[in-house]
C-alpha cells in the first residue's frame, strides 16, 4: 500500500469517529473493499450489521480493516478514487466505468437570455450526469438557487414563463420582464459558481483549522492534493501528486465544488 495506514484493526470499537477512508483486508493482506465516510466508524458498523449481499461478502472475506484519517470529505473521495485504482477490490462496484449520458448545455434563447438545456451531444457543457432524471433535479436545484427561470432553462413546459417559481409566489410575473442584462448576470454568476476556472489554482477548505485540507487543479486537471500549514505559495512542498490522473477525479472535484462553493477558497497561482 502507498499510504502510511493505522495499524491492523480487528476491534471496530478502536475505529474514530472521523472523516477518512477504510479498508477491509482479507488475510492475503490484500484489500477486498475500500470505502470512505464523514463517520468511518459509524460506516463501518453499517458494513457489519447489514444484510446485503455486498455487506455479507465483506463479513464473509475479511480479516481485519485499516483505515487513513483525511480530515476533509473532500481528500476522502479523492484518495479513495485513487486507492480503488491502485489495489483493484474485488468488491467495489465503482471501478466500473460510469458512462455520462446527460448533458447540461449552455445557449442563449431566440430573446437573448441565457438558459441551460439537457442534450447527449458534449457541445457547450457546463456539467454532465448519469441519467436524464439527476440532470433535470440538477436544473430545478441551481434555478431554485438563483431565482431563474425553468421554462427558459428547459425543465418547465407551461403556456408562460416561470410557472414553476411565480405558482409558489402566487404571482404570474413572468421573469422575462426582466432586465435582460440582470437577469444574464444572476445567470453568469450561476455559472462561474458550478464551473472550475480554466487556471491553475488550489480549492482550499477552510472548514477545518490549520492545516488546511487543499486540491491542486491546473488548467482543468486535478494536480494533487495536500495540506497548507503556512503561505498558500508554498503548496508545491505539501502536494501529494496523483498516480491516477482519470476523469473520475475531474468529476469528484467538479460535483463537490459545485455542492460546497459557499465554503471554498479559491486561490489562483500565477
């Protein structure tokens, strides 16, 4: 293994409380399921006691679990990601490959508004998702979020604009009456909110107190991850370089910024 993991852990009760990734091994020393949890004892627990087929095929396989405090979900599902490709567990559905058949598209209607529409085609993506179902939740999400409007983002198919905002407010206002430079800007500000800049930079989690959890990105792929004890222009003797750099940690880092931006610091290298 390529991490400095805890010791052999054959009493859960030895497990902490925290954020972090563990591992079940059998007893060829191998890892047979690689999970991660804000809660690793609380998960693994689960593991133990539930009665799915996968939770049995644990139970039944392995000897004893390790585990890596990470501190940040965050460096969690990166380092699991990383670890699932490195050792390969027989029992982790995720080293299956995840096909993206929903996009989420930009355009401009035919009044100059700016909306998001679903296609299959790649063409104008701001983001991407597994099924038609979780990009439409996305859509009604970011547009709840940012008061835009579901008939010019292509998820509401009423006679007039905003129905699906305007019934709850119990108001026929229809959004297009509008500015459309103000309301273009609510739009651009959605955007750049859910969208990883095209620079190098580090996603900093400051949730935490020093030091503090941090992603490299470098033009659109993720760089390492690490932690910055002190100046953020000292990253590079705290970076922890990907062995695997695949579209799984580009869409890791780009679903939990998306989620978690409010909380973020961005801070870009020059």
């Amino acid at each position: 293994m390529s991490l400095i993991l805890s010791k052999k852990i054959y009493d859960v009760k030895q497990i902490p409380k925290k954020t972090g990734i563990y591992f079940f091994i059998d007893n060829n020393n191998t890892p047979i399921y690689i999970g991660k949890s804000l809660d690793i004892n609380k998960r693994i627990n689960q593991h133990l006691k539930d009665k799915s087929n996968k939770s049995e095929k644990i139970r039944s396989k392995y000897n004893h679990i390790r585990y890596l405090e990470t501190k940040s979900e965050m460096l969690a599902l990166l380092i699991e990601s990383q670890e699932i490709k490195r050792n390969k567990p027989i029992l982790n559905r995720k080293l299956r490959k995840k096909r993206t058949n929903a996009h989420v598209n930009f355009y401009t209607d035919s009044s100059g508004y700016y909306g998001l529409r679903i296609s299959k085609k790649n063409k104008d993506t701001i983001t991407s998702f597994q099924s038609t179902r979780k990009a439409k939740s996305f859509i009604s999400y970011i547009s709840d979020k940012f008061n835009l409007c579901k008939k010019i983002n292509s998820i509401n198919k009423e006679n007039y604009c905003c129905y699906a905002i305007s019934s709850s407010e119990n108001s026929t206002i229809c959004c297009e009456k509008e500015s459309l430079k103000s309301y273009n800007q609510r739009f651009i500000e959605m955007k750049n909110s859910i969208t990883l800049p095209k620079k190098k930079f580090l996603i900093i989690d400051k949730n935490y107190k020093k030091p503090y959890p941090f992603v490299s990105v470098d033009n659109g792929t993720i760089e390492g991850y690490g932690f910055l004890k002190n100046s953020c222009s000292e990253y590079s003797a705290n970076l922890k370089r990907l062995d695997f750099i695949t579209k799984d940690e580009i869409i890791i880092i780009k679903n939990f910024y998306k989620k978690n931006f409010n909380n973020l610091h961005i801070y870009y290298i020059k």
